[in-house]
C-alpha cells in the first residue's frame, strides 16, 4: 500500500513535468500561429486601409457656355461630347498665373482623375442651370498624386526616385499649404468595377461577379448534392457498387480544383459553348467542386440522426419517404446548411478554376446576368496583384479584406446556423 | 453440485437463512427430548431451564424473519429461491409453536410434585419417543431437501394419533382405578395433548418441504 | 376459450447467415398483456419486430415461418408493411418523441394516415389519446412545447398516446421502462393496465417483476430459442424448465 504509494508519488512528478511540457508546446505552436495571423492581417490592414480613401482637390469650376454648349441647345448628347477635360484644366490654371508652358500645363492638368469628367458631366445633365456658373467643387485626384498624399515621406525622395518632379511637387505642396487636398471616403472602390487607373478601380464589379457565380453554384450543387446524399444514405442498397460510389465521392473531394477548371474548358466551353467569362459557367464549375463537400456533410449529418426517430416515424407507418422528409432531413438540415456554406466560401475563394474558363478577364462594367463576362473577388486580387501601377499594392489589400470579410461572415452565419437550429438528443 | 446464482452473496444469504432455521431446528429438538425425560425423572430444575430457552427460540425466529424480510426486499427472489424463503418463514414460525409446546410440557411437569408408584404407563414414553423421532424426520427433509424423507412424517403422525387415543384411554383407566393419581394423570392427558400438538406441527413442516422440493401446495 | 390475436408459427430469424430466432411457435391471446423475457441477445426483440416487420428496415435480416394476426399472414406479398404498422404499434426501449411539439408528435400518425377530416376532429383526436395514455392532465397547458421537453417517463407516455392514437390493435412495447425511474415505471405500468382492456399488447422487458406484475402469460427465450410459455404466475413461482427455473433466480445471464 504504502510502496505503492512511494511509487506513484515519485513517479507523478516525472509525469506532471511532462504534462507542462506538452502544455507548454502547444501553447508556444498557439501562439506561433496567432502572431502570423495577426502579422498577415495588420500588414493587411496597413495596407489596405488606404484603398478606402481617396484623395480630393478643391477646384473652383467655371462651367463656360463656350465649351459645353456653345450653341445653347441644352442638350444631353452635346454636353456629354463637350470637352470638359478644358474647363477642369482652366480651372486648375488659374491657381497657377505663372505656368504657361504647354507641357506644364499638360501636367498640372493630369493632377485631376480622368473619371472627374465624368463627375461634371454629371453634374451639369442634373441640373443646367450651372453653366455659366462658378463652383467650389472636391474634384477625385489622380492615382499619382493619391500615393504621393497617403505616403507624403515620398516627398523626400529624390526627384528620380518619387513619382512627381520638382515643379509637380511645388504645385501639390501649394495645394496642401492652401488646404486645397484632402482625404475623402472612396466611393469609387464599391461602386466601380475594374479600371486601368487606380483611383476608379472597385470591387464592386467583382463582387457581384462572386456573387452571381455562388448563386449559380449554390442553385445546382445543393439540391443534387442533397439528393445523393440522402439517397446514398438513405434509400440505396448497401452493395458494392454504392460502396464504388462512396469512395469515389471521397476521392472527387480531394482532387485539385484546377482539374475542375480544365473540364470546365473542355465540357462547358469546347463542347457545348457555353459563354466564356460568364458566371454560369463558373458557378457549374464551382458547383463540381462543391458538391463532393455538400454531399459528405449531408451523409455525415443524415447518419447524426438517431435512429430512434427513423424507427419511431416507420414504427408509426410512415414510408421511408416520409421518414426521410418529414424527420431525417429536417433535423440534418442545420448540418447539411452548415456544409453547405463551408463548400460555399470554398468556392469563393477559389481562383484556380475560373482561371481555366476564362474569368480572369479585364472587365470594366459590372455583370448584369449570370450570361455576362465577369470575374470574381478572388480573380480580381490576382488581376490587380499582378499589375504594375503603384495605386493597386492598396487595392489588392483592400480587396484581400473584402474577401476575408466575406469569409469571416459566412463561416460565421454557419456556426450560428448550427447553433440556432441544432437539436440536442 | 448445485448451481450457483451469479450473485455470490445471495447464494449466501439462502444458506444462511437454511443454515440458522436448521440450527434452532436442532436446539428445539433437544428442548423436546429434554422435556420427555423430565417425565422419567422429574427435575424442576431443568423444567425452569427448558420454559427459559424458550426465549431464545422466540429471538431466533425474530433474527430468521428479519433475514427473509431483509433477502425479500433486496433480492426480489423468483421461483425456488422465493418457496425458499417462505417455506423457511413458515418453518420458523411452526418451530417455534413447537418449542412452545415444549415448553408446555416442561411447564406442566414443574407442578407434579412426585411420580404416584402405581403410574406404570410406557405409552406416553412411547408417543414422546415417536414424536420425537417424527419431528427429527420432519426437519431432516427441510436439511435434506427431500420429498422421500417428507412423505414419511405424515404416515408416523398417524401412528401418533392412535398412539394417543390409547395413552388417553390407558390413563382414563389409571385414574378411574386410583383416585390419588388423578391430578397427575391430568398433567399427564395435557402433555400427551402438548405432544399430538407437536406431531401435528411436525407434519406442516413436511408439507412446506414437500411444496418446496415439488413448487406446488397440495 | 380465449381468443388467439398473433399466432407465430416455426418462426426462424436469420441476420445474414446468424440465425437469431429458432422456429418459435407462440400464441398470444388478445387484449392480454404477454410478455417476452429472456437475456440480452435472446432474440425476444427481434421476436417483437417480426410482429410489426419492423426487421425488414435491417439489411440482411430475413424470417421464415408464418406470423398470423386474425389468421391472416401479415407476410403475405399483398400486405404492405404501412398498412400492418398502422394495426400493430411499437413503443421503444428509449424515448423518442419526434423533436417537435406534444401536438405534433401525437398528431403526427392520424395525419400521414389521413384519418382525420378536420382540425376539430385531430384536435379531438390528439386529446383523447393523450387522456389515454395519462398523460393530458399533466401537459394540457403546454401542448404545443416540445415533446423533448417533458420528462422521460412523460415523454414514453406521449410516445405511448402517438402509438394509440392510430388506434392499433396490437402494441408492441421493447423494454418501455428499461430508461425510467421507478415512479415513471409505475406510472407506465398502470398505464398498461389500462390499456390492457383495448388492446393486445406485447412487452419485451429485463425486469422479472414487471413481466410477473403486467402480464397474464410469460414466455422465456434464450439463445434464439423458446424455452417455455406460460401463464405468468406459473412461470415465476414455479417454471417447468430448469434453464427458465435458473434465468430467473439469477444463475444464467
């Protein structure tokens, strides 16, 4: 009893030092992992945090009938071939009396976003009654002069080395000495879709892309991954043939998603000429890909239900069909939704198959039907990561955060889902 | 080799409840001879010794009804083991009626103050020895578990019975013949009453082994 | 003479190549309780399922021999098993109301089966069963809570009143109380008592004083054999078969 005792006594101090020590570990690997993950997300943040403002300079705008609407016939179509790209160009000259120079006014005039047109355009189609009118106006900056505002030690680069020259940065120190620049929420970044510029490039166009192409996604692979699952489940014959079935079910979800990509191509494109870039086609190849996910998580969550309610619906006289829709899949449901959006923000990450079908076009307008070429939040980080201009480093990260968001919510209404609905046996 | 219930205490309990009920069993037997041969040679002594012991057979059968009670409740016995346990609640309870008796008689025998010399009567020894003899049957089957020795107890208490009528008559004879001797011939009617008593207590306890070894009462 | 309702007939169970039941012939009278003990494994339960064909749902589970109900074969290629469930229902060894209201759980069966016509009338329905069962005094505040929200000997009542209130003609009962205190217990066999009167009702149960206490006859199974039937009160005072003499004096498991 007593040497026993001894025995485990000298022993238990071995055993609890290896008790901390594992501990210890796998605090240390807990930690590892959090501080990447908080690197990756503030560098994120840094970053990306910038894309959501732009730079605004304040111009006083003389809308002259000259230029409009030289024959005064307030018409849409000739406001809109005016050349506006003059009065925004005259308006920032007359805060520089001293610049006469052709090509220097060429470069004050590029100080302004090409997408400023546009703005007044706008403006003056709203309401006529401003021509021949001045007015204060936040004009959008152009990309150049956005990354040297938000990274203003680039002022004490050499002049090889920044973006501008000598007299562009007396020019914008002007405008900052005269508080005629500030920063203003970026509108454009959610509004547009891509744009060669920087500053008029938005997610918004990808964004419904992603959207239109889950939708798709989310219509095919869930009422046949469902189907089969609760026919292999349920319904099917437990023979050799339905065991070939699981396992290659198994299998199909671990095959990389880009061989989905290749026949996508190969079916959907060479074969029955479906449109390329278009949503449909990359939700039915997203759907492919999901639906190995979404048909395991229906078979795990169908096999979750007790038995006893199956035997107590048949016990009853209920049909099989009846047991399955009536209780088995009821109470599967938050299972099988939970799986459901986990496939679901798989898809929406993934780039590499929708790369195969072409979805990783240049497109400047967002998708109006799941027939337009579109691309997707994932694709469109790609696109902007790979472009050289300075203005898309923001923007990649930027995007990078919107697609994080998304993530973040939809694997969070997943585990609310299962929360809310799960009944506790 | 008897089968074992996979609770061993249980198979220790039924042998306990036999076991004890057996040993009064046997302390009662002795208490009866006792008390026969105090009419041989009266001894008022062993007379107050036999009423006391009484007593103690009446705690005995208290210790044996609690012990059923106690394997009723925790057991819930089914079958043999259940006739087990009411047959021993029966048999304690008989034996203990028996002892009474016994005891009876050791009563009756501390008011004789002397055997009269013309009582010459051998049959009230006689009916003594073969209740005795019918009474250590009669347990030796509840021992035993055995029908064969139960059947015979109830054919001895036959004999019993006429043994008795003759004892009764003979000693009708007695006192008609010698007055003087009858107040002790009236002891001597009671005990061999006390005795048919016993005889006939000796067969309920045959039958309750007989329900027992064949599950049914007859 | 007593009527006969379930006549089984050299009934074999097989589980794939594992004979589970050996050629039972067993009558069971009708609106009597009877029941089944025997050790776990004895095939009393799959006995039970054969009643209602509920082993048809195991894959690899076959029967030969003949089940009669009213004489009739409930076998028989015409007979849908729906149809028999409906006449024949089971309470089960654990609880289980569907994860729905009391309302629904019972109404459940009347409304697959469409013996209803109106809400009035299932309204009516569901009452009546749930009074049957003993159970609409205690819950008629809470009808529509769930059903998973009552106790557990509440909740084998409700399963009780969702079984009657199809009006079956048999109730097979596996081990109804095996997960209830004993008041529970009590409470469910009173129930069955009571429901004795209406129904012919089959009760699988490990409990030797439940079976000596509910039930009029008493059959032994063990290792997939019949040992003995026979009127309950014989069987537990006095069994004719040394293997059910030692089952229930506890010397075999």
């Amino acid at each position: 009893m007593t040497k026993n005792f001894e025995k485990i006594n000298d022993s238990l101090i071995k055993r609890q030092k290896s008790e901390k020590n594992f501990k210890l570990f796998g605090l240390i690997g807990i930690i590892c992992a959090i501080s990447f993950l908080i690197i990756i997300l503030t560098s994120i943040i840094i970053e990306g945090k910038k894309a959501f403002v732009s730079t605004y300079i304040k111009l006083d705008v003389f809308f002259d009938s000259k230029i409009i609407d030289p024959d005064n016939t307030k018409e849409d179509s000739v406001i809109k071939s005016a050349n506006f790209n003059e009065i925004i160009t005259k308006s920032i000259l007359e805060n520089f009396p001293e610049v006469t120079d052709r090509k220097e006014k060429i470069k004050l005039s590029t100080f302004i976003s090409s997408s400023a047109e546009d703005e007044l355009i706008k403006l003056i189609i709203l309401d006529k009654a401003l021509i021949d009118q001045k007015k204060e106006l936040w004009l959008l900056a152009s990309s150049t002069i956005d990354v040297i505002h938000k990274n203003p030690d680039m002022l004490n680069f050499p002049e090889d080395e920044r973006l501008i020259d000598d007299k562009e940065l007396k020019w914008f120190q002007w405008f900052l000495s005269e508080e005629k620049i500030k920063f203003s929420a970026n509108k454009n970044f959610f509004s547009n879709a891509d744009s060669t510029e920087p500053e008029q490039a938005g997610i918004w166009g990808a964004f419904v892309g992603s959207f239109l192409t889950l939708f798709v996604t989310l219509i095919l692979s869930f009422p046949i991954a469902v189907a089969a699952g609760v026919f292999l489940e349920e319904l099917a014959p437990k023979n050799k043939f339905t065991d070939f079935i699981e396992v290659n079910i198994n299998n199909l979800a671990a095959v990389p998603s880009i061989i989905f990509g290749l026949l996508g191509l190969a079916i959907f494109l060479n074969v029955m000429h479906l449109p390329r870039s278009a949503p449909i086609v990359g939700g039915m190849v997203l759907a492919l890909m999901t639906l190995p996910t979404i048909i395991i998580a229906t078979r795990a969550s169908l096999r979750a239900v007790p038995p006893s309610i199956r035997e107590a619906a048949i016990g009853l006289g209920a049909t099989k069909f009846q047991t399955v829709t009536h209780h088995v899949l009821p109470l599967s449901m938050p299972g099988i939704s939970t799986g459901t959006i986990i496939g679901m923000s798989q898809a929406l990450g993934e780039s590499a198959p929708l790369l195969m079908i072409g979805m990783v076009a240049f497109i400047v307008d967002s998708p109006g039907s799941i027939f337009d070429s579109a691309t997707v939040l994932p694709v469109q980080i790609y696109l902007w990561k790979s472009t050289a201009a300075r203005g898309f480093v923001e923007l990649t990260a930027a995007g990078v955060m919107v697609l994080l968001s998304f993530l973040v919510l939809m694997n969070a209404i997943a585990v609310y889902v299962r929360y809310k609905f799960e009944k506790k046996w | 080799m008897r089968e074992q219930h996979i609770v061993t205490t249980y198979d220790e309990d039924l042998d306990k409840i036999k076991s004890d009920l057996f040993k009064m069993a046997l302390i009662v037997e002795k208490q009866i001879y006792d008390s026969i041969n105090l009419i041989k040679i009266l001894d008022i002594k062993k007379a107050k010794e036999i009423i006391k012991s009484d007593d103690k057979i009446d705690k005995k059968e208290k210790e044996i009804r609690n012990l059923a009670t106690n394997i009723l409740t925790k057991r819930q016995p089914l079958a043999d083991d259940l006739r087990k346990i009411l047959i021993a609640l029966k048999i304690s309870g008989t034996i203990e009626r028996i002892a009474d008796h016994a005891a009876n008689i050791a009563g009756r025998m501390s008011y004789v103050n002397n055997i009269p010399d013309s009582y010459l009567t051998d049959s009230i020894f006689h009916l003594g020895s073969l209740v005795l003899a019918n009474y250590a049957k009669a347990i030796s089957s509840y021992d035993k578990d055995s029908s064969k020795i139960a059947k015979v107890v109830p054919n001895l208490d036959r004999e019993i019975n006429s043994i008795y009528e003759t004892c009764f008559r003979e000693h009708l004879h007695i006192m008609m013949e010698d007055r003087e001797t009858i107040g002790f011939c009236t002891q001597m009617l009671f005990i061999a009453k006390e005795l048919e008593r016993i005889g006939d207590l000796s067969k309920v306890i045959s039958k309750e082994v007989l329900y027992n070894v064949e599950g049914v009462l007859k | 003479m007593q009527k006969n309702k379930i006549e089984a007939k050299k009934v074999s169970v097989f589980y794939n190549d594992k004979k589970a039941l050996n050629e039972i012939t067993l009558s069971i009278p009708e609106k009597k309780v009877t029941s089944l003990i025997g050790p776990s494994g004895c095939g009393k339960s799959t006995f039970l399922r054969c009643i209602n064909r509920m082993n048809d749902t195991i894959e690899g589970c076959s029967m030969t021999g003949r089940i009669l109900i009213d004489n009739k074969d409930i076998n028989e290629k015409s007979l849908d098993p729906v149809l028999l469930r409906a006449r024949v229902g089971m309470v089960f060894q654990k609880p289980n109301p569907f994860p729905k209201s009391i309302f629904e759980n019972v109404a459940y069966g009347p409304k697959i089966h469409g013996l209803t016509q109106s809400s009035d009338e299932l309204n009516e329905l569901v009452e009546e069963s749930l009074k049957k069962a003993g159970l609409f005094s205690e819950i008629k505040d809470r009808i529509h809570e769930p059903g998973t929200s009552l106790s557990g000997g509440q909740q084998q009542r409700l399963c009780i009143a969702r079984a009657i209130s199809i009006s079956p003609e048999i109730i097979l009962m596996d081990e109804p109380c095996s997960a209830l205190d004993p008041i529970a217990t009590a409470k469910i066999e009173e129930l069955i008592d009571e429901l004795a009167h209406n129904f012919t009702i089959v009760i699988v149960t490990h409990s030797m004083q439940q079976a000596a206490r509910v039930s009029k006859q008493t059959a032994f199974f063990h290792m997939g054999n019949l040992i003995e039937v026979g009127k309950t009160d014989s069987i537990f005072s006095n069994p004719s078969e040394k293997k059910t003499q030692d089952y229930i004096t506890g010397k075999i498991g």
